[in-house]
C-alpha cells in the first residue's frame, strides 16, 4: 500500500504574482513630486530624451482631496 502524501495549503504550481525584474522600492514624496515620477518612467520607457520639468510644473494640476 503506497502513502499519499496530501499538502494542506502551501505552495501550488503556478501561484503567486510573477516578478517584474525589479526591486521595489519605498520612498516619502509630495503629489507632485509623485506624479512627476510616473509621467517621466512613462516617457523615459518610450524613448523620449529629455524631461522638462519647468513645462511639467505649469501644466501640472493638484488632485482634489476627497
């Protein structure tokens, strides 16, 4: 007679978010200074060269707090 062994919980094939390839990472910052992050990773990833940040600024809208 051949034991099954049964896993109660624990690890399954194909569970768990998949990595990114990155390390995260965890920083304070303004509103600001947070939507300038994600607008310039945004621009660098497709390319662009530079990044103005005094045309960012004027353009740039505080959210409302709810």
């Amino acid at each position: 007679m051949t034991e099954e062994k049964t896993t109660w919980g624990g690890a399954r094939a194909g569970a768990g978010r998949k990595s990114l390839g990155g390390k995260m990472r965890s920083l304070r910052m303004t509103d600001f200074e947070y939507d300038f992050v994600r607008d310039a990773l945004k621009k660098i990833r497709a390319g662009v060269e530079t990044l103005d940040v005094a045309a960012y600024r004027t353009e740039w809208k505080a959210k409302e707090k709810d």
